[in-house]
C-alpha cells in the first residue's frame, strides 16, 4: 500500500477527523478517529497508509513516527599507517618476455622440449612459423617460391598431407552459401542489388504536453479517471469500475457507482482526445518534411473529429496543406527513382517500388509502365533459374503491371515451389497462370464461414 505523510485539519463530532496532505491542499480527505493515537490534535503530522479508488483515498492505517536522532551518524575512518602505497600499478604484456625470461630462466614454451624431453639442458632449435593452422615459411604468403612443408601427423596443428597442413594447395570451389560469396545459382530469394535503396521514414514521436495539461485541469478526484481515459478509452474505464468492484463485494464493502463514472468519462473524453490530438499535431508539424505519411494522414484525419477550437482548426487546415504539397513531392521522387532503378537494370528493385506509391490511386505514366512490364518479361525466361523466376514472379504480382507481363519463356520443368506459387498468385496475374496451365482461382482463407442456421 502507498504511504503518505497527513496533517490533521479537524475533528468532528462523530469522532472522525479531516485531513490534507501535508504542506499541501490535495489530497484531502477524512479518517476515523480510532485510528489515531492519543492525544491528537490539530496539525500533528502523521505518516499513514492509504488505499486509492477512483473516487479518492481512504486511510487505513496509521504508522509510528520516525525515530529523531539526536545527533549525526558518523562513519570513522581507519587509517592503515602507510602499509600500502596509495597508488598501485601493474603492468600486463601480452606477448612480451617475463621477467624469467630477461634473466635467462625462460620456461620452454609449448612444441619447444628439450634434448632429454623435460625442459632442463641444450633446447632444440625452433623454426619460424607463420600464422595459420597448419604453419608456413614467413615468405609464404609474400609471394616468391613455396617451400615445400613435410607432413605432420593428426593433431591441433597438423593434418595429412593432401588437406590443409602441407603439399601442394588445392583449387577451392566457391561455396553456395557463406560469407565468401555465392555461385550464379544461389537460392536466395532476395538479391543484394534488390535491396532498398532508401532507409524508412520516421515514425511520429509526440510529446505529452497538451495531454499533462487537460489532466492537471481537471479537479483532484477526476485525475485518475482522466489517465485511464487516455490509456484506454471508455472500455478501459469500465472494466477498472468492474475490477474495483469485484474486490469491494468480495470485502463486503459498498460497490463504485459504475454508471455516474461511465456518464463522466463519456464527458470528459472529447476534451482529452483534444488535447491528445494537439501532441500529435504538434509533432507533425515540426516533422512535416520528413514524418511518415501515414502518421500525417492519420493525424489528418483525425482533425475532423478533435480540433475544437479556431487555434486548432487552423493548425488542421496548415497540416493538410503541407501534407498535400509532401505527398505531391513524394510523388515526384518516387517515379524518378523507379525510372533511374530501372535504367541500371535492377528490375526487382524497380518493381517492388513501383508497389508502393506515395500518392494513393495515381497513376504510372505510360511509358514508364511499357519500360517496367518489357524489363520483367525479359528477366523470365527458360534460362532463368527457378528461384529467380519466383522472385521475379512475386514482385510482379504486386506491382501495377500484374496483369500485362507475357513471360519470355517458361522453365522446362517447373518444381513444385514454383507451381505452388503460381497457384498462389494466379488471381493477380492469370496471364502467366495460363500459361503454366492453371486456372486462376482464389487463395482459400483459414476461416470457415459458418452456415446459416447453425
């Protein structure tokens, strides 16, 4: 339970008391007076437990006061009489020689033994070794004439001679997958040119100013209801009444009055959903040139029901205005990037793009979509690899040139899926399901529609 420090205000004659935060007005309220210890009077100051509802606070305990002490807690500082210095250093090489090792006394390190094999008398001499597993001569990778290396033994350093510790190096095969590279044939779906050229836009960050301010407007007992308000509507609202009066039948206490705090929320919800709108307005337009359009719109559309006033009516008008002239230069951008995309052969990039414009319902020049529909018929082909294919057949089912691709050639022998996801987007481009020979029909959906009567 909270704790809160009060300040007795006054007695009344039922015994009960009135109080107030202390060194404050709220909260206030009042409590009973056999909670008190003797003698109490008016402006003691006591710290006492209280639950919280949403109709106010209700003292139910009150705690002992602090302990006063009558002098300073001091914590005595022992001194060592100069037992250590009062700095010390240490000094840590990583591959230098330790001390031994200046004063002749160096241990033989590992794959270094000594002529009777346990580290005392004449020590063989090593020779150099390069970095690597399986060890080279220091020339070996500068260039020059390889020495030939004898073979060692299955170990941690050596391996038989035709793999990697000695004679002669084998051609390496490029691998299909891995951080060195990829074969022409790699299965990724995504290309590393097909990546997106633009990062995303920011998404709105609205600050809480307008929405502190209609709270702290609002009298001390209609706070609360404010927040849950703001968090979760008039559903969030009822269903925190329900909770709090599910735990006072279960104390045997009096029930919250759910319907005079639904009809005051319902009152007091427009006001905030104002003020809520003006944070997000206000963010939008600091960030009109570089804040996601669909924030904006959003932020739009929503003036309609939230701007209350001239003030925030005219920050509507400004925000859709400049939204417009956005969209307008978003537009212009977006058909010059698809042609540039497109000029440098990137015809994946080109597509997806073309999938997403700016401006809702605008439509491609058409020449640009005889330049985007001839570049994709072109990239399938019977050569083309089955992965590629379906890359190219994916972006091109949700481009707007879906429905006028006539694909170069076919493969001559489809995998199964390639043929899955053609029956998948047969709907969206049923020329080039034809001509695999399925027949366009919808994607079945995971719900059953219930029948009528049962």
């Amino acid at each position: 339970m909270p704790r809160i420090e009060i300040e007795l205000t006054s007695t009344r004659e039922d015994g009960s008391w009135t109080w107030r935060a202390a060194g404050a007005r709220e909260p206030r309220g009042s409590l009973d007076g056999t909670l008190l210890p003797e003698p109490a009077s008016v402006g003691d100051i006591l710290r006492v437990e209280v639950e919280q509802y949403l109709d106010g606070m209700t003292v139910t305990a009150v705690l002992p006061a602090r302990d006063e002490r009558s002098s300073p807690v001091l914590l005595e500082l022992l001194d060592r009489g100069g037992e250590e210095p009062e700095v010390t250093t240490r000094l840590i090489g990583g591959r230098r020689r330790r001390d031994s090792d200046r004063e002749g006394g160096r241990r033989p390190r590992r794959n270094e033994r000594s002529s009777d094999g346990r580290g005392g008398g004449e020590r063989t001499e090593r020779k150099p070794r390069g970095k690597g597993r399986g060890g080279s001569s220091p020339d070996s990778r500068g260039g020059g004439e390889r020495t030939e290396r004898k073979p060692r033994g299955k170990g941690r350093g050596g391996s038989s001679p035709d793999s990697r510790g000695g004679g002669e190096r084998t051609e390496r095969k490029p691998r299909g997958k891995g951080r060195g590279g990829s074969s022409p044939d790699s299965r990724g779906r995504r290309d590393r040119t097909d990546a997106p050229a633009r990062p995303r836009a920011p998404r709105l960050r609205p600050r809480r100013v307008h929405r502190k301010a209609a709270i702290e407007a609002l009298p001390a007992e209609q706070r609360l209801i404010g927040r849950i308000l703001l968090d979760g509507g008039i559903p969030g609202l009822r269903s925190e009444v329900n909770s709090q009066n599910e735990s006072a039948r279960d104390a045997a206490e009096p029930e919250i009055p759910a319907e005079i705090l639904l009809t005051l929320g319902e009152r007091l919800l427009p006001r905030l959903h104002a003020a809520e709108w003006l944070d997000r307005a206000d963010a939008a337009e600091a960030g009109l040139a570089e804040v996601d359009l669909r924030d904006l719109r959003s932020v739009v559309v929503a003036a309609e029901s939230a701007a209350r006033d001239e003030a925030a009516r005219a920050l509507a008008d400004q925000l859709r205005i400049g939204l417009a002239e956005r969209v307008e230069r978003e537009h212009e951008t977006w058909l010059a990037e698809v042609s540039q995309v497109l000029g440098e052969g990137r015809v994946v990039r080109a597509l997806r793009l073309s999938s997403h414009p700016p401006k809702a319902g605008a439509p491609m020049p058409r020449d640009l979509l005889d330049r985007l529909s001839g570049a994709a018929a072109a990239g399938m082909t019977a050569d083309t690899g089955q992965d590629r294919w379906g890359t190219m057949l994916d972006a091109v089912a949700n481009s707007p040139v879906h429905q006028r691709v006539v694909p170069a050639g076919l493969p001559a022998e489809p995998g199964e899926e390639l043929l899955t996801l053609v029956r998948r987007l047969s709907t969206r481009v049923p020329t080039i399901a034809a001509a695999f020979g399925v027949d366009p029909t919808p994607a079945r959906s995971g719900r059953r529609r219930k029948k009528i009567g049962s």
